[in-house]
C-alpha cells in the first residue's frame, strides 16, 4: 500500500485538478455486488503544471470498458459551435416539400434585393430544419439520448454508490445504449 504514493513522492509527481465522475472504475456486477473504485488518476510534474496552469482532468462515464477515460486538457474547451446548415436531398421526394419551399419563399421580405434573398433564404433554413425533425428517425438523436441517460446515471450512482435504486437505473440505462 506505501509503494504507489511513495513512488509518485519520488517521482515528484502532483494529481491534475479533477472534475467528472469520482469513481473510475465498475466491476459491472448488479445490486450488492457493485464495487465502486477510483482507481484512475492524472498525474503531471511542477513544470508541466507551471506551463498549463488551466489543466484539469476530467473522468468522463464509461462507454466500452470497466474504467472511465479520463481527459486531460491543457486549456478551457472553446465555446460550443452550433451545426452548419446541410441541405439534404432526400427533402425533395418528401410529401409536402414543394408547398413549404413555396410558402416559405413568398413570404413578404424587406429591404433590397440582396437582403430580400437573405432573408428568404433564412427562413427557408428555419422551416427545413423543423420539417427534418418531423419527417425522419431520428436515429443520431436517439443514440446521443440514450447515452446520455446512461451518462446521467452513472453520474447519480456515483454519488449514491450503495443506492440500489441507483444502480439498478444505471444498469437498465446501460443496456439500453
């Protein structure tokens, strides 16, 4: 038990501030017999941590292992960028298509040309996105969905690592993704 922090001490290794789940790793068992452990850490040396003073690390849900990864980063994520526009060819042989691009466009736009079709062409885009939400699967959203819950789960069992309730939740979201 004393070679681990005796080795890091010699090493003169210091632990990375870190944020996210606080338990690291699963044993994947089911109700009593769910052992919970942080097992994983981020380690870094003064000069590493005197160069990045931002530097956290961060232990994300599980996905595909028995450990969560853990992310290292050197600076603060850059703001979330919204998605392009991409116009999809399969809107076109969609029933209702042809009379949403006809409404959208004789829409009563202001200003000169220019701004006109600026305009014009922003709402377009407005009502293509909501008329692709409601005519397609979904299947990426879903996917995403689901893994958040599972995500989120994870998040209240380590909180709560002795709630059955808890654990029982993460299990069923588990299989779920």
């Amino acid at each position: 038990m004393d070679d681990f922090p005796t080795s890091i001490g010699r090493a003169e290794l210091i632990q990375i501030p870190s944020a996210g789940l606080h338990f690291t790793w699963h044993n994947g068992r089911k109700e009593e017999d769910t052992i919970l452990r942080k097992l994983d850490w981020a380690f870094g040396n003064q000069s590493l941590l005197l160069k990045w003073p931002l530097m956290r690390a961060t232990a994300q849900a599980r996905s595909v292992s028995d450990h969560s990864p853990i992310i290292v980063s050197l600076a603060p994520p850059p703001p979330h960028r919204k998605a392009r526009f991409k116009f999809l060819n399969t809107w076109v042989g969609q029933e209702g298509y042809e009379e949403l691009v006809r409404e959208t466009w004789h829409t009563e736009a202001y200003g000169n040309p220019m701004s006109r079709l600026a305009t014009r062409l922003r709402n377009l885009k407005g009502m293509l996105t909501a008329f692709h939400r409601r005519h397609s699967s979904h299947i990426g959203s879903r996917v995403r969905a689901a893994r958040e819950q599972w995500e989120e789960a994870q998040v209240v069992l380590d909180t709560r690592p002795n709630d059955m309730t808890a654990n029982t939740n993460e299990q069923n979201q588990q299989g779920r993704w």
